[in-house]
C-alpha cells in the first residue's frame, strides 16, 4: 500500500512539475536554444506603441539601499544617483564624462595647478531659500578640507590650503600643492553643495535631510523602502524640472526588479541583469540601453612573485586570453575589450596595440621563459557569480597553455583581510587578482595612480599587482603638477603605454551600464561612471 | 503560576549576558575590516587608521565588549557604522514590517496548515490525505525564492493583482506571507497530522465513539486539543525563525524588514547593527519559548507550574 501511496505521490509531483515548467518556460529560455543568436549585441527593439503612464511622476528601481544624503560623505554610486536629483556641483559630467559648468559659469585653473577660481552662476537659491554664492561655496568647500570633520570624500579636498571669497559670485580655491586633476575632484558627485544653513541646522543629520540648488527636493526616506523627492518649483533652469516627483526603491533581487519594471510599477530600472536584457527588450513597452561605462576589469599579476616577475610570462598571458570570447561569454556580450589601463570614457585615454589572442605566440613566449610546460596559480576574486565566471573562464582559457588556476572566491571581508592587511610586499600571498575599478573623477590620474602607481601597494591603495616603475611614477607625478591639457594628455599617453608594454595585468574588458525605461520616458540616462542621471527626465504621451 | 512566571522572566537575564558575549566574539571574530568599509574603496591608509580610532576598534575586544554591554544597559545600542544613525532607529523602522508579516504568514499558515493537517489524519490513506501532504512536501520543499518569483510572473506581471515588491498597502503582504507561509504551513500540517493521528488511536476517543458521539465532535472536541501541544512548540520556534526576517523572501519582495536589514550588516562587517539584531533575535525566541510554555497550561491543565 504504501508503494502504491509513492507511486502517486510520483505522478502527481510529474504532473506539477509539467505545469511549473510550462509557466517558467518563459524566462528560462535564454539559456536554451536562443544562445545561438546571442553573439552579444542587442536586439534592435522593434517599433512599440508607447506603453500607458498615469500621472506625471515617476518609480526608479535599483540595486540595493541607499546609505547617505549627504554627498561629502558618500562613496557608493547609488547614493550619488539620487543626490544629484537634489543636489549641484560648481561644474559636473556631461554624458559622455566631459567636465561642463554647472553652478559655475566659468572656471580657470592657474598654470602650476595650483590655483582655481570659479565665476558664479547669480539668482540661484539653495531650497530652503539660502542664495548661493560665493560664501556658500567657502562653507562647503572648508567643510571637505577639514579632516576633523571625518568625511568620506576628504581625501579628494585634502590639498586644499584654503579658499577665499573674491566677491559675491568668485571664490578662489588653492592647493598646497599641484594638482592637475583638481578640477575632475570638482565634477565629482562628492563636491556637489550643500545648504549653508541645513548644514548648520542638521550638522551630521544633514545626511538624512538633504538642501541644495537641484530640480528636486527633498521629500522623503524610508530607509530599506523609498526615497522619494519633489519638483522644485523655483528651479534655475528654464524648462525644468518636468516631472512632479521621482521615487527611487531598493529592489535587491534581479528578477523582482525586471519584473517591477514589466508591469510599469517601476519607469526605469537599473541595473538590467546581462542575462534577462534581450528577453525583455521590445516586449511591455520596454527599452533597454547599453553603453560603454569607464569601468575596467582586469587581472591583476604579483610582479614580485614568479613567475609573474617575468615580463614574458605577463605577456604570455595576455596573449592566451581570447577577450573577444570573454566579452561575449561573461559579460553576454554587453561590454568591449579593453585595449589600455583605463576605458575610452576616462579622460587622457590612449588606445594601444591589442594583445590579439594567440596561442601560438603564447606557448613560445612562456618556452623562452622557461615555462614550457606551464605552471600552477592561484587567483582570488569576490564570490559573487559573475566574478566567479570569469575567474572560471580565465582558468579554461590559460590551461591551454599548460598554466593551471586555482579558482579561490572569497567573501569581501575574508578579501580585504588578505589582500590589504598585509604590511610588507614580501609577504603578500597574492598571485592573480581578479578586479574591476572605476576610476570615479573620470581622470586619468584616478584610473592609474591607485592601481599601479609605486606608492599604492597595499594596505595602502590597491596596486595588487605591486607593480613599480619609476619611469611611470615619474609620469604619473608630472601630469598632476600642472592644469595644461595637451602636458597632461601627453604625459598619460606615455605611462599608458609603458603599462601596456609592461602588462603587469592581463587586460580584459569595459563593461556597459545597463539601463531599462518604459517608452514613454525620456532624459534618463546612466553616466559612464554608473551613476544615473534624473535631472531632465520627462514623461512622452 | 505567578512565581513561575517571575523566575522564568528573571532566568531572562543571565541567558541574555551569555549570548551576548557569544555574539560579541562571533561578531569580532568573523574576518573583515569595518574600518577599510566604513573608509570606503578610495580611502587612504592614513584615513582608515583615523576611523578605525574614531570607532574605538584599535582597543581590547574585553574593553570594547564592556563599553558595548555598558552601553546597552544605558539604553543605547550605539550607531550604525554604515548610516551613522542610532541602531535603535535602525531596528525600529525595520521591526514593524517583519513583525506584520510574520503575523500574518503565521495566521494563514496555522489555518491551512491545521485543516490540512486534520483532514489528512481522519482521512488517513486516501486521495484527501495523499493530496494534503503532497502540498506539505511541495510547500517544505520548493524553494521560496523561485516559489516568490513564480508568484510574483503570475499575480503582479501576468495578472496584475498585486505588486511586485516594497510595502505600500495591504495588497503587498498577499505575496510574500503567502510564500513566506508555505513552509510554516506545511510543517504545521505534517505535525497536526501525525500528532492527531497518535491521539485517535487513545483509548478515551475508542470510549467515546462507543459512546455513539459524532466522529466530529470527537475530532474537533476531545482530540485537536491534546494533540496540539506538539504544534503549538514547533509553532513557537516557527514564528521566532519568522520574527528574525526571512532574507530570500525580503531580497525578492524588497521588503523593508530585518532580515535585509541583517545581512546588509553582516557584508558591511557594522558591528553594532549585527550586534542588535542577533540580541533582538534571542530575545524574542526567549520570550515566545514563555508564551508557549504558559499556553501548554491553557491547553491542559493537567500540565502544572512549579
């Protein structure tokens, strides 16, 4: 009797599954017979009749919970993201990363680098009715100098000495010493301006009640649920704001958020997992967009350890890596090779020759170092899945030249621990890391001194591949001690093509930023850096 | 009862000191530098050493233990790491949500589950009771992220009933209590079933149905009520694991409660936060463990305090 209870149980668990399967078949698919198809490029969406929009706000869905208002002390992107709905820089980013005035008008930076003085954009005021000007840029600014005040984003302001009100609507910036990058540290999100008054009101708890000079205010936050912010009717620009009010909701879970964004409770999500992108583009009004972020991943290679001390052996590997495949295979094609030590966004970039996948070439290079049959390697990386894929497919690509990895992910805080509680350069046990960086001022500078300038071996910066060439340093340094341009781009011409030569990593890819809207929305975008862009979004019926 | 009632809420106390210092170690032991997060990625090596200091995490675990327990019996859990804002905020905001949703996964949960459980028992072997437990092991065994998201493609993308996530109104507890009470469910009726079936075989039901009472009467009457203490003490546990905030299912419904708020902590390495909540945690298993003892007396009164 109980066999036959079994049996039935069997069936009828059969019979469920069928069903189950049916309903599922639907966001499965992708990973069965479409892969054929999927060589990496969106699918054109078809034409779609706008999707219907009731009222004239909007929900933005992202990743995960924001941490702070206040952007002096924020260091993650997604904070940023629904700052900058509220909050305004002298200068910012324009789409494509260019440096552009803001609440200045002008800017000029003297020719050491050492002095920058802003013209002031006049009749703004700050939400709460506060002009800004001149005073109001001081307060802020000496409020990210101060190292007391145990901000975040200090160490961008640390050479600021002081600065000064030259009148009303000039204010005058100087550094300690030169720094040709500084103006990018004033695009950056982290130097956009606060209410002198809110700052005075609030103190720290300005991070929960955020005033500035942006298209919307402040509304309200429920951490772990909502922020939502509302139109500012007195806005300086003409013609915007254009929404009533914008909503932004943590949505942790990939499929929740895309499903969110299907039945139009969401107008914008992001990011759109890689692998759901050409599922649901063109279907319920939705269009995704893809493009270039300045994002770098790389792996990283222990110069100081054999045998990654041997420049044939970097280039080996570099020649035994087919990027192409791993653009396509980890990142589902929605991302380029990378062909320097930072992306084509980032300013001063310099394209090089590519490392074209050679196995061949490989194998002889590893022979004339020695390593004709190959060796052993460990790589370390975080353990979320799309890192351990592509730790996974650097480990088939490699044991076709005889090197064998062994793939370790680790936890983030287990990472740190090993990575950057190590004292001495003798003693790190790294050999290969695998990483990703985002180089947040948009320079140059940003994308290259922290992760192979000399002074940045860990703990102090992330120079994981303890890579040092005084040549490069020497380059790096000069670029930073004058505001010229064409000096600059020339100076990051040269170390990019040291770094290239010396591949101390294994260059790999530019990753995309992955957006998804309804149809009917417009003036939404994500910026290279990751950060998303609200301030010109407006509803198309 | 009253004596019983105060010893048991006095033993509170040295349970509540013990874990706290198993908390503690098991917070500081775990590796990771709350100073390099809290500094965040571009931080220099001098600027992490400053806030390592500022959060007193250069000093001795016993020393940083007794200003954290010292603190708590002044009423403050100290301050996040991650939003610098007071934990008890933090936990309070995040309380409510977990609270109504276990609440309510629990109520639906406990009725499915015991109706199921009861018609399987006095139905035992046929079509009714290979049908209820073929739901109790579907509900024990499906797991709940893919059981949520397969709710969340038919009710709110294909149907349109109720929203996909967050915490707007009543329409957003329908999906996630539902799939958060699938399991609890279902260990319910498995529990009712085995535990109602033991009961039927006493003697005393055997005498009451020679006594020609309706089978009924002798079901819901003479039996559920003695068969429930089991059930009551695993539904006690449940509703603990519940009041802790399910992760999965607050990741797929994006539900503002403990659970996410937990494990944020615990990849951010904020101390104080994990700290709160593991305490918050065993208090309220303590606390339902009282309750449930003190409702075994309400179902049988047989059962004495001492």
């Amino acid at each position: 009797m109980l066999k036959k209870s079994y049996q039935l149980l069997l069936l009828v668990v059969l019979a469920f599954s069928l069903v189950l399967a049916g309903c599922s078949s639907n966001s499965t698919s992708s990973n069965g017979g479409k892969d054929s198809d999927s060589d990496g490029k969106l699918k054109e969406a078809e034409e779609q009749p706008l999707a219907k929009k009731e009222g004239n706000s909007i929900t933005v869905g992202v990743a995960d919970n924001f941490i702070s208002m206040d952007p002096h002390d924020t260091n993650d992107t997604l904070s940023y993201s629904a700052q900058k709905s509220m909050l305004e820089g002298l200068v910012g980013f324009d789409k494509d990363m260019n440096v552009i005035p803001v609440l200045a008008e002008d800017y000029e930076a003297s020719d050491n680098a050492k002095e920058f003085t802003f013209k002031l954009r006049e009749g703004v005021t700050f939400h709460d009715g506060t002009p800004f000007n001149a005073e109001a840029v001081k307060v802020n600014v000496d409020r990210l100098a101060d190292p007391d005040n145990n901000l975040k984003r200090h160490s961008l302001f640390s050479l600021v000495d002081k600065t000064e009100v030259v009148d009303e609507y000039t204010v005058k910036v100087s550094l300690k010493e030169p720094f040709g990058a500084m103006i990018n540290n004033f695009a950056h999100p982290a130097a956009m301006m606060i209410s002198p008054k809110a700052l005075e009101e609030y103190g720290k708890d300005v991070a929960r009640n955020p005033v500035g000079t942006g298209p919307y205010k402040f509304s309200e936050w429920e951490p772990g649920d909502h922020l939502s912010v509302e139109k500012n009717e007195d806005y300086w620009q003409d013609g915007l704001p254009k929404l009533d009010g914008i909503t932004f909701k943590p949505v942790p879970e990939n499929g929740s958020r895309v499903a969110m964004l299907q039945t139009g409770e969401a107008d914008y999500i992001y990011p759109v997992p890689t692998e759901q992108a050409n599922e649901i583009q063109g279907k319920d009004g939705i269009v995704i967009e893809s493009d270039p972020s300045i994002i770098v991943r790389y792996m990283s290679m222990n110069t100081n350890k054999e045998p990654f001390n041997d420049l044939k052996v970097r280039q080996a590997i570099n020649y035994a890596i087919n990027k192409e495949a791993f653009v396509k295979v980890v990142m589902q094609g929605f991302g380029s090779e990378l062909d320097s030590v930072i992306a084509p966004n980032t300013q001063f970039y310099s394209k090089q020759d590519p490392y074209k996948y050679d196995i061949e070439k490989a194998k002889q290079l590893l022979k004339e170092a020695g390593y004709e049959n190959g060796f052993e390697a460990t790589i370390w990386g975080s353990n979320n899945s799309s890192t351990m894929k592509g730790m996974e497919f650097l480990q088939q690509q490699l044991s076709q030249v005889g090197i064998k990895l062994d793939v370790e992910p680790m936890e983030s805080g287990t990472m740190s621990d090993k990575i950057w509680s190590v004292e001495n350069p003798e003693d790190a046990e790294i050999e290969l890391y695998y990483g990703g960086w985002s180089p947040s001022t948009g320079d140059a500078d940003w994308g290259i001194r922290p992760l192979l300038g000399g002074e940045s071996f860990p703990p102090q910066s992330y120079n994981t591949a303890y890579y040092k060439n005084d040549k490069a340093d020497k380059l790096i340094n000069d670029a930073l001690q004058t505001a010229d341009p064409d000096v600059r781009e020339k100076a990051y011409a040269d170390v990019q093509k040291i770094l290239w030569e010396d591949a101390p990593w294994a260059f790999l890819a530019v990753t995309n930023t992955m957006g998804g809207k309804k149809n009917y929305l417009e003036g939404v975008y994500l910026l290279p850096d990751g950060s998303l862009s609200v301030q010109e979004a407006e509803i198309k019926q | 009862m009253l004596k019983y009632f105060v010893k048991r809420v006095v033993g509170i106390i040295p349970i509540l000191i013990i874990v706290s210092v198993l908390i503690f170690l098991f917070v500081h032991m775990i590796p990771g530098d709350p100073a390099r997060l809290v500094a965040g990625p571009d931080a220099s090596y001098q600027d992490i050493e400053l806030v390592r200091e500022q959060l007193g995490l250069n000093e001795s675990l016993p020393s940083q233990y007794f200003s954290f327990v010292g603190n708590i019996f002044q009423g403050d859990l100290g301050t996040s790491l991650k939003t610098k804002r007071p934990v008890f905020d933090e936990l309070a905001t995040r309380f409510m949500p977990t609270f109504w949703l276990s609440v309510w996964s629990m109520a639906w949960a406990v009725l499915i589950g015991l109706l199921i459980g009861v018609i399987s028992a006095t139905n035992r072997n046929n079509w009714k009771d290979y049908l209820g437990m073929f739901g109790a092991v579907s509900g024990i065994s499906l797991p709940s992220f893919w059981l949520g998201l397969m709710l969340i493609q038919l009710f709110s993308v294909k149907l349109g009933w109720f929203p996909t996530g967050g915490l707007d109104s009543w329409k957003s507890y329908v999906l996630p209590s539902l799939t958060l009470g699938a399991g609890v469910a279902a260990v319910i009726a498995r529990f009712t079933r085995s535990s109602l079936m033991d009961i039927l075989k006493e003697d005393y039901v055997r005498t009451g149905r020679a006594k020609g009472l309706r089978e009924r009467k002798i079901v819901w009457d003479h039996s559920l009520k003695n068969a429930l203490i089991p059930v009551v003490t695993m539904t006690g546990l449940q509703f603990g694991f519940l009041l802790g905030g399910s992760i999965v299912i607050e990741t797929v419904f994006s539900w503002p409660g403990l659970g996410r708020l937990l494990i944020d902590s615990v990849s951010f390495r904020d101390y104080p936060v994990i700290q709160a909540c593991m305490l918050l945690f065993a208090l309220e298993f303590i606390l339902i463990n009282l309750v449930v003892d003190l409702l075994y007396g309400v179902m049988n009164p047989q059962i004495k305090y001492e």
